[in-house]
C-alpha cells in the first residue's frame, strides 16, 4: 500500500466527493463526506476488513472534489458512479426493473404487463410495483378474458380470433358504445385497486353456467381462479386507508453483510417487497444511501413518501430524490416499521451464511483463475458469443462479469455486417468493434477475455488485440467430443483440465451458459418482432427497392411466408423468388 501522509495532509475539512483510482488510472470506488479529510484519512489509519481490505490495497491514487452542500457531494458522488460504475460501489443484485400493469390511455384500451414506466404518458393507469412478473402477467391474462378489451398492438383490418371466441368487442370492425368501454376500465380499475366484488360475481356467475351445462373442466378452472383472487387479497390487506401510497424501507446488519426490505403499499395493498443482501464498504448510512437512490432510479415509479429508519438522513434522501421521506415514530406506520424490521433480521438470519459462502467460493476461484494464467488479479472478464440462423444473418453479444457476478448494464449486443457467412469472421468483427471503440473513448479494460470456442477464437483475438496494441490477457475453452467444456487453454496455448467439480469450473460454465443465452436471446428478439427488414436485408437478391415492394404488398413476414410463388415472382422474378421462399423456410 502507497503512503499517502502528504497528500492527506492537504484534504480540507469540507464536504465533498472523493475518487479511489487503481494504478491503470481507473476509479475503483466513489464516496462522498461531510469532512472529506476525516473520511479518506480513515481508510488509511483504521484496521479495515473483508471487501474494505480488497479495496485499500488496490489504491493507487485519490482525488477529491469539494462541493459547497453535502446534498450536492451527493449529487455529485451518483453521478460520478453512473458515469464510471466503479467497481467496489453497490453492485446491485438484479439489473431489471419492476413490472407494472398498465390500462392504456387509448380510444380501445388495452391491459398489459409494463417495464419502462418512466417513459409512460401521465394519463396511463399504472398499477404496481409488481415483484413477481407471473402474478402480474396471470392477473392481466385474467382480466383480459372476463374483460373483452383490445388485445392487439394496432387495430387489424379484419375481426380476429379473440372476437370469435368473445374476448374482444371487434374494436377494428364495430362501432362499440362509449359508455360500454368506460364501465370495463372502471371495474377494472376498482379491482385492480383492491376492491374485487365485481369480478368475483363476474368470475361466480361464469362458473355456475359452465356448471350447468356440465361444463366441470371449465368450473373447476374457474374455481381455482376466484380462490387465487381471494387468498391474494387476504395476503395484501393491511389496516391502511385506501389513500395510502408509500415504500417502507428497514434494514439488518451483521459484520459486513446488511439486509434491505423494501415493501411496496399502493392504495392501501401490500404489492409485495424487495429484498437483497449486500456488503458494506463505507459506513453503514452511505452504503445505504447509494443502495437506494441506485434502486429508486432504476426499478421503480417513485411513491408519494418513502419511510426509513431514523440512522437514515432523510431529508438529505428526500432532496435528492425530490419525495417525503420521513422516519414514523409511532401508530400504525411505526408498528409497520417494527414488522419490517423482522422481516429484515429474519432474511439475514437465513441467507448471511449462503451469500458469506458464495463470496468466499467466488473469491477463491478468482484467485485460482489468476494462478493458473500466471496473473496478479483478476476480476472483470468479457466473454463473447455468436448466434446464426443456417450460417447466416449473425449477431454478436458480449457479457460482463466482476468477480464473477454479472454487471448487465455493460452487457453489448452487435448486429454483424450481412456479408459475413462465417464464425471466425464474426467474431473478428465483435472483438474489433469492442476494443477499437474501448481504446477511443475509454473506459475500463478487462483483467481476462474468455472465449469459448477454443484454439480458432484465440487465435482471432490475437490477432486483433495484437492489431490495435493492447495488453489484454485472454483464454479459451475446450470442449470435448460430447461437447462438455474440460479445459482451459491459456493464452500460450497450453491446456490445462478443469475439474468439473470444482468452484473455478463452475463459475466459467455459468459465464458460457449466460453469453450464449444472451446472443440466442437477441438473436430470437429480432426473429419474434418480425424484425422484417433485418431479415430481409439479409435474404438473398433482395435490395433496397425489392424490399420496399415486399413491405408494401405484404406487411409483414407472416404473410411473405404465406405468399404463392406466383405472387413473389411477379415482384421478384423467378430466380429471386426461388431463393427467397428457400430462405423464408430454414428461418421457421
């Protein structure tokens, strides 16, 4: 560890935010102070453990930025970690945000599961935080059966299979009485709030006929329904007014592990909770702090008041994130608060040994990793991955990994020039862009590249990282002949077994399992939103002209598909739509 005693000594005592930064230049770690002497002096003077202890010994530099309030060290401090997401800041556990229902602002309204409600019109009804998308998605598929709203994006031409079997009113074709469609969103909305009766007739009237007519499949269905119904909401009821619209927040900590709740009351319900362990770094009140400002910006519609326990600042929380937050103490809110609190020691109590395990295996397969390649550390790796159709129409994913978690934010997809017909020659392609753009705009390089297609892929990257003058360290991974990964080639070419039992194996499974997931997956979301002119730029023969005249007859791939030969050949000619249809058919 560097001596810092004279670049200490001049710190002044004020607010502000401080930047640690590793011997690459890179920061590492973002923190802010009230008295930023006293703050960085103590990284340096007190005896600090665990991810403390891993983050002191890699600084190699810091630098400081006083701020006239503490609010804006705040400030400044988030969006200094938004800008460089340093390493040794919150990592949090899951990148997605919440689901919403929403009942669209529309002429024909429409009721479907959201993630990006920040960007949702005012007038939308929104209902949620939802933590389980399966609930969510089988309340929607429940209301939407009772309820014969619009169920298609864009109004069709002609009635479709949801009117015929009396789940759509035939918005595209009939002329439906204004009041009809104000009644539905109305009961809808009701219950969506909490207040079920009308369904639940709806939902007893429904199974009584199919009753009747002997129909006991369908009444049993429907059984089942109007009991989930009534257990959910017995689950969701607290002792609130229906006006109540808040987040409750409580924690637990033990050694360096600390246990969030966060739960989740609209309109009186309990939606449900979040909950997640993480490490502390910092004080207990500054990890926290980040931790929530991070979830609020990325998961979810922000309440009409937050509560927090009182360690918490909650005015400097509340100016930030420009809500009431305040700590209850007493009445109902305070006992909610207490019942949180349990909830927290409980969740701490159970998952500490689990995650104080997980992080020890993680930290001793990295150090295992770094042995075996001869390395002083290693903790970010990309791994990158390719995804065809037939040789054809490639795309590229890379994802990333820090200390063998996942940092989805910095997950990349590439869509490959359509003349490539080649893997190597895709990969060159992804590898080149990745690290061109890296070595121009900057950012933080890789302590590894994992390739998993063994001797040919390395080979690719050599050649490209050699090509553009960086030192970056990269592996592959072998496969045997049942195609099971068994060895780790380094980049000297020299193999070395793995066992397939052991910690370092597993994790490098998980990061092939999770690159080739996200490149299918990318690959299939291009596919599934008849992402038409994506697929037919890349048939053969077809060309900017020959494309606008397909889009223009047809609409959309479905129909393309359905097309005779003769129709195809009156736009295309014989040879191009020969070829086409050929096309067409290895992409079912």
């Amino acid at each position: 560890m560097k001596d810092f005693k004279e670049k200490l000594s001049r710190v002044p005592e004020l607010p502000g935010s401080y930047q640690m930064k590793n011997k690459d230049g890179n920061i590492i770690y973002v923190g802010k102070a009230k008295n930023l002497k006293r703050r960085v002096k103590s990284y340096f003077t007190r005896t600090v453990t665990g991810k403390t202890k891993m983050l002191v010994e890699e600084i190699d530099d810091f630098e400081y930025i006083v701020t006239n309030t503490e609010l804006e060290s705040l400030i400044l401090e988030i969006t200094l970690i938004k800008k460089y997401d340093p390493k040794y800041n919150i990592l949090l556990k899951d990148d997605k945000s919440y689901p919403y229902i929403e009942l669209t602002d529309e002429k024909y309204p429409r009721l479907k599961v959201v993630r990006n409600v920040k960007r949702k019109r005012k007038k939308a009804h929104l209902f949620g935080p939802y933590p389980n998308v399966t609930a969510a998605r089988k309340t929607v598929n429940m209301l939407n059966r009772i309820y014969p709203l619009r169920k298609c994006e864009h109004l069709k031409k002609e009635l479709c299979l949801y009117y015929h079997i009396h789940e759509c009113l035939g918005y595209c074709e009939k002329k439906i009485d204004e009041s009809i469609i104000s009644q539905m969103k109305s009961e809808i909305i009701a219950f969506l709030k909490g207040d079920s009766e009308k369904v639940l007739t709806k939902l007893r009237s429904e199974m009584k006929s199919a009753s009747d007519a002997l129909n006991f499949e369908k009444a049993k269905e429907l059984k089942e329904m109007i009991e989930d119904i009534e257990l959910t909401l017995r689950k969701q009821k607290i002792d609130l007014n229906r006006n109540a619209n808040f987040d409750l927040v409580t924690f637990k900590q033990k050694e360096n592990y600390v246990a969030i709740v966060i739960f989740f009351i609209r309109d009186g319900l309990l939606f449900g909770r979040h909950q997640e362990i993480i490490r502390t770094l910092d004080t207990i009140e500054e990890d926290l702090m980040e931790f929530l400002i991070r979830f609020y910006e990325k998961n979810t519609l922000l309440p009409k008041e937050i509560l927090v326990p009182d360690l918490l600042d909650a005015q400097l929380l509340g100016s930030y994130l420009k809500v009431n937050v305040r700590t209850p103490q007493k009445g109902v809110l305070k006992h909610l608060l207490d019942m949180a609190d349990e909830n927290a020691l409980m969740i701490l109590n159970e998952e500490m040994e689990k995650v104080s395990r997980d992080d020890e295996r993680r930290k001793k397969a990295l150090l295992e990793l770094a042995s075996l390649l001869g390395l002083k550390t290693v903790s970010r790796i990309e791994s990158f991955d390719n995804s065809h159709l037939f040789g054809t129409f490639y795309v590229g994913a890379m994802v990333v990994y820090q200390d063998f978690l996942p940092k989805r934010n910095d997950y990349r997809k590439f869509k490959i020039d359509k003349s490539c017909h080649d893997d190597l020659e895709a990969m060159r392609e992804v590898l080149y862009r990745r690290y061109f753009k890296l070595l121009m705009e900057g950012g933080v390089k890789p302590d590894l590249i994992v390739l998993d297609g063994g001797v040919l892929q390395m080979r690719v990257c050599e050649e490209i990282i050699s090509s553009l003058k960086m030192n970056i360290p990269f592996v592959g991974l072998k496969k045997d002949s049942k195609h099971r990964t068994h060895a780790l080639i380094r980049q000297d070419y020299q193999e070395i077994p793995l066992d397939p039992k052991s910690d370092l194996f597993i994790y490098l499974a998980k990061i092939q399992e999770e690159v080739h997931r996200f490149a299918i997956t990318y690959h299939r979301s291009l596919k599934s939103k008849g992402s038409l002119s994506s697929f037919l730029d890349m048939a053969p023969g077809i060309g900017s002209v020959r494309k606008t005249a397909l889009l223009k007859r047809f609409g959309s791939l479905k129909k393309i598909k359905e097309a005779r030969f003769e129709e195809l050949k009156e736009i295309l000619g014989e040879e191009v739509a020969k070829n086409l249809q050929k096309y067409l058919k290895e992409l079912e």
